[in-house]
C-alpha cells in the first residue's frame, strides 16, 4: 500500500509538470507567434522599413523631375525617374497621361498628386474599397460624382460621409455638391466594413484667361510650357492643346512641349487653348526664341549656319598680339578667292591712328583683285592707272608683311593660327557680311556698293536698293550691334564712321 501510494504522488506530479510545460510552451509560443508577438513585430518593422524606402524613392523622383524656375514637375523627366529607381509599375490617371499617377512597388500603391505630394494608397489584400480620385475641384454649387469600387471578397453596405458639411456634401450615391467658398476643402469619405478611402474637396473659381511666360531654347533643345491661369490658385481643371505659328523653328506636342528647330531672329507664336468642363474655352500664346548653344572654337560650318549668333565675337584662338579681333565673315562660296568656309576676323578700331602711305609699294596684285571682285572686273588689269584710292584700298587688302612702309597689322597676327592678315575688309565684303545677319536695332537696312568708273573711280553707296550715294547718314549703319565692328568708334555714331 505504501508502495502504491507513494507511486500515486509521483504520477500526479508528473502530470502536474506536463500541464505547467505545456502552459509555458504555449505562452512562449504565442509572444513569437501571436498578432503582437516577436515574430510579427519584427515583420511588420520589415514592412515598414520596406514601404519608407519607397516611399522615399517616390519622393526623390518627383524633386528631380523638377527642373524649371517654377518648380512644375516635368511629366517625362519623372517618368525617366521612377524607372531609374526601378519603379515601373505606373498608372497614368491624369488627363493626357498628366498627374495624377499610380505607382505600385513592394505591393504598396502611391499616389503622386497633381501638387507633387506622395500618398500611399491604402488597401486590404483580401479586400477593400477604392475612389475614382483622390482630389475632386468644383465651383461652388456644382456637383460631381464620386464613384467607389468594391475589392473582391469585400461586403457590407457602402457608406459616405463628409468631413464638413458646410463645404462639401455627399449623399448615398456618392454625389458631391460644393457649398463653401473658394480655397475652402473637405474629406469625403466612403466606408465598408472595416476599410475606407478619402477624396479631398476643393471648392474653385473659374477661370477667365491664361497666359504663358516666354520660353528661350537650343536648338535641339525641349522645354515644357507653363500656363498660367487668371486667378492663379484654387482654379477649376482645365484642358490644353498647343499649336506652333511657324513649325519649321519650333514645334510642340499635346503635352505642351516645345522644341527648338531652327534658330530665330523674332520669337514664334505657340497658341494654347484652354477648355473647361463646361466646354468653354481661352486662348494665350507663348513666345518661344530659338538660340544655338554658342561653341568656344567654332566651326566655319557652325559660323555660316547661325551667322547673327558668331559675327562679332571676340576670338582668341587665330590672334596674338595687342589687337582685338572679332569674327567677321565665312566665304561659303569661296568668293574673295581663299576656300569655300574660309573664316575672316576684322579688328577693333579703338582709336585714331596714322601711319605712313607709300601707294607707290603695292603687291599681292592678285589678293586685291580677289577682295574687290566687282572692281576688279570693271577696272580689268589697269594698274599703272591706278589712281590714289585704289592703290590705297591696294595697301588695305595686301597681306605681305610691310613693315618697312609701317603696315601696323603685319605684327598682329600668330602666322601659326592664321594665313594672312590685312588691314581691312573691302567694301564687297563689308556689303556681304553685313547683309547676312540681322539689325533690329539700328541699321536695319539692305545695304549695296556698285563700282563706278568716274575720274575718282571706285563704289557708290546703296540703301534699300534705293539710289546711289556717296555718303552715309546716321541710322543707316549698325552701330550697336555685333560688337560695333560695322561702324561706329566704341559703339558711338558721329560724323566719322568706322568702315
């Protein structure tokens, strides 16, 4: 008996021991395993850590994608973003593909609102409900509805509620009617079950015009047009559509994206149309100049292409010496007789100076007559009667180096960087450069030069093509332009022009 008692006991406490055990394995397993336990928190600190690293993401592709003045997102700069950030999951909801958009990652469904904010979506896997759209603009006392879908699996009576009446109501329908003023807002919410989604409510004014700042591209060069609207906040939605007045200089897209084709000498006209809900439109216009990117050792092709952006231009890299000189003409036809693109530089004229005047010493025959072909032409081979102007414009256009008879340009020049150098343009091509770029301050003019074979023989002077001439009058000339190299002493006009 004894012996049985005492193995009673001990199969209690064996018993008992089991039940504590298991009570603890229990409780252990529910800390790691349970809604709150190790395990779980520690995924959901995962998760969490996850969703903040896209979101941040997000965030960070949004301010890169802002890249003008005025801080407006650049729909294809962020689009180029997001994939760079592996994001490639984007719903385009937005008019036109415009914001706002949807972009998924990880799972987890972002917003980027129209304002460039990022908001996470937030829906059930296993159910949920959903808005059409996150922001909804109306006029006061109009009305828009609001359309919720139901996630499968999900059920149980939709419910809708605002978050002021005063601003914003909504009935069973999802119907949203605005009653505040402008700039007011409200959060309409929808519910089923357990889950919700938010649409805010702005109440708007309309729209009475819109205009654009003006835009200066490259050629090759994109950039997006700004609208503007009157009144420039809280305004109802609008669509735009773009046309371009002269598409061989700039062209647009749908999206309000202008390119620069060809340079300009006067801004082009892109026309925008604004249209409204109600189907009302207005019109603006952006100006939009077209310039090249100026290079630093420009090409003679670069040169003869875009002529009003290099004539005048300070070079360094052809000259030495004390002298400015700027660039002045690309013979594309080989006219003056030294290679088709051949460039010529002029020097400035900064101050009066003489010099000794031997027209007795002329060479380089041949030169002259290449610089002054329509002389050249009209006076034939008649050196011996040459008379002083012409043994003077013989002296002007001599590139050999007379130093002895004090020729000051000779010394000007790195023989390494350039062929010759001569003491002036002749009149043809003075003509030539100046009527191949644009003046549209002063001087605005066609000029011409005839040769005449009078007793003091050499060019007259034209106008317009008007009549002939022989001296110039104030205005006719660009002397403000282009460095003041067409005339003009420092820029400044006066009874004696600097040719």
């Amino acid at each position: 008996m004894k012996i049985r008692k005492e193995r009673g006991i001990t199969l209690i406490a064996l018993v008992i021991t089991i039940i504590v055990l298991l009570i603890l394995a229990a409780t252990s397993i529910a800390m790691l395993t349970g809604e709150n336990g190790i395990i779980s928190q520690a995924q959901n600190a995962k998760n969490n850590s996850k969703k903040a690293e896209i979101e941040e993401k997000i965030k960070l592709a949004v301010i890169a994608s802002k890249i003008n003045e005025e801080g407006t997102i650049d729909l294809s700069r962020l689009d180029t973003e997001l994939k760079g950030a592996g994001i490639t999951n984007i719903e385009k909801n937005g008019p036109e593909g415009g914001l706002p958009w949807i972009v998924e990652e990880g799972g987890v469904k972002y917003e980027i609102t129209e304002e460039g904010e990022v908001i996470e979506k937030k829906e059930n896997e296993k159910g949920g409900i959903t808005l059409n759209k996150s922001q909804l603009k109306l006029l006061k006392g109009k009305s828009e509805r609001l359309i919720a879908t139901k996630k499968q699996g999900t059920s149980g009576d939709i419910e809708w509620s605002s978050s002021n009446t005063t601003v914003a109501t909504v009935d069973n329908q999802g119907n949203v009617t605005a009653k505040g003023n402008v700039g007011d807002t409200a959060k309409i919410t929808v519910k089923i079950g357990n889950y919700s989604d938010e649409c805010e409510v702005i109440i708007v004014s309309e729209v009475t015009g819109i205009s654009a700042d003006p835009i200066e591209v490259s050629v090759g060069e994109t950039k997006e047009i700004v609208v503007k609207t009157t009144p420039a906040q809280n305004v109802e939605d609008m669509t735009y559509s773009y046309s371009s007045g002269d598409t061989s200089k700039v062209t647009v897209n749908t999206k309000g994206n202008v390119k620069g084709v060809e340079t300009t000498t006067s801004p082009v006209n892109v026309t925008i149309t604004g249209t409204n809900s109600e189907g009302e439109t207005f019109a603006g216009t952006c100006q939009v100049t077209v310039k090249v990117n100026i290079k630093e050792n420009p090409s003679a092709e670069d040169i003869a292409k875009n002529p009003e952006i290099y004539y005048g231009k300070i070079v360094k890299n052809y000259t030495t010496g004390d002298a400015t000189y700027r660039i002045f003409f690309v013979d594309k036809e080989n006219k003056y007789g030294d290679g088709i693109n051949t460039i010529y530089l002029k020097a400035d004229y900064t101050s009066n100076k003489t010099t000794s005047l031997n027209t007795s010493y002329v060479t380089s025959k041949t030169k002259v007559k290449e610089m002054n072909p329509d002389w050249a032409k009209n006076r034939r081979n008649n050196e011996s009667g040459w008379d002083t102007n012409e043994k003077a414009a013989a002296w002007l256009c001599d590139p050999e180096d007379g130093s002895d008879i004090g020729r000051p340009w000779s010394n000007n020049y790195d023989g390494s960087k350039a062929n010759y150098v001569i003491g002036s343009p002749s009149v043809e091509m003075f003509i030539d450069s100046y009527n191949s770029v644009p003046h549209t301050s002063v001087g605005n003019n066609v000029l011409g030069a005839k040769y005449r074979a009078t007793k003091a023989p050499g060019y007259v002077y034209t106008v317009n093509n008007g009549s002939e001439v022989y001296l110039t009058s104030p205005d006719t000339v660009d002397y403000e332009g282009y460095g003041n190299m067409y005339c003009g002493l420092n820029g400044q006009k006066g009874d004696v022009w600097n040719w």
